[in-house]
C-alpha cells in the first residue's frame, strides 16, 4: 500500500468557477488543502516533467474538454501537460468525467482514453453504505479514487460492502 507524501493542485480557470458556483469554498481554503500549488500556465512546474515522480493523477471533476485534451496530447497547459507526463510514464491517472448524459463523441474519447492507460471512473455515488449526508456520498468517492494508488487511509472514510 502507498502513502501520499505531498500532494499537488493545478486548478482550471473553469475548475475556479466551478468551484464557486458549486461549493461554500473559497479558493484559498481548497488550495490550503494541497502541499504545493501551481498556477495552470506553468508548463515548466515539476509535475510537467517524467523525472518528477509521483504515484499519479486524479482530475476530479475532469471536463470532457480536459478529457480531449488528454486524449489527443494536447497540453498547452500544465494540467494537460502533467496528465500527459503521467500516461508516459506508466502511472495511474484517474479521470473523474462527470458530464451527462454523453453522446458519442464523450464516449469515444473516454474510450480512447482508457486505451491509452487512462482510469475512466465518473462519480457516481454508491448507495448501499446508505450515506445520510452529502459528505458520506463525497467520501466514499475520495475513499474510491485513493484506491485506485492503492493508498491506505488510517480509517476508510465510509463503510466498503461485506456481501449480501
């Protein structure tokens, strides 16, 4: 099991607003979160270059224009930049792609994504924890996506089905 020894943020211009309109978050709260901070532009960050090491990459929420970018090597930014570092390099990279419903063309680039090593995982809330608050629905998402770098938290943050 891994443990996360610093973690970093690069934030969208439409991750900022999304952040306002959708959250009681102020962006420095959410980015007191993060060890290191980078501003979007920075294509010449640490996390831009395969010598960096990392366990990997969430992108939550990732925008289907995130997921195309990806998809297509388009990194003209440091978050394109470093999801593209992180395919290379053979780490896991976990898009969160939340839009619904999805036409084909969202499908195809998902598709497309995941040949190239990319974990396609939306997040979609899971019931059978019976969450009572929006928080437990945010947690066992956080909880699942840790999972996938095999990153053990002291106590899991929502109660992980035994069986029927």
């Amino acid at each position: 099991m891994s443990q996360i020894s610093k973690t970093h943020l690069v934030m969208s211009q439409a991750a900022r607003q999304t952040l306002s309109l959708e959250t009681d978050f102020s962006l420095r709260e959410v980015q007191a979160l993060a060890d290191v901070t980078h501003d979007a532009r920075d294509i010449a960050a640490s996390i831009s270059s395969g010598s960096f090491q990392t366990l990997g990459m969430v992108i939550l929420p990732c925008s289907i224009k995130t997921l195309s970018g990806i998809v297509h090597s388009y990194t003209d930014g440091l978050l394109t930049r470093a999801a593209d570092v992180v395919l290379k390099e053979r780490r896991p990279l976990v898009l969160c792609v939340r839009e619904t419903p999805l036409h084909l063309g969202h499908l195809r680039l998902m598709t497309q994504a995941a040949e190239i090593g990319a974990v396609i995982m939306p997040p979609v809330p899971a019931f059978y924890h019976r969450p009572q608050s929006l928080d437990d629905v945010i947690n066992q998402t956080v909880n699942r996506v840790l999972d996938q770098f095999a990153v053990t938290l002291p106590e899991d943050l929502f109660a992980r089905w035994q069986g029927a």
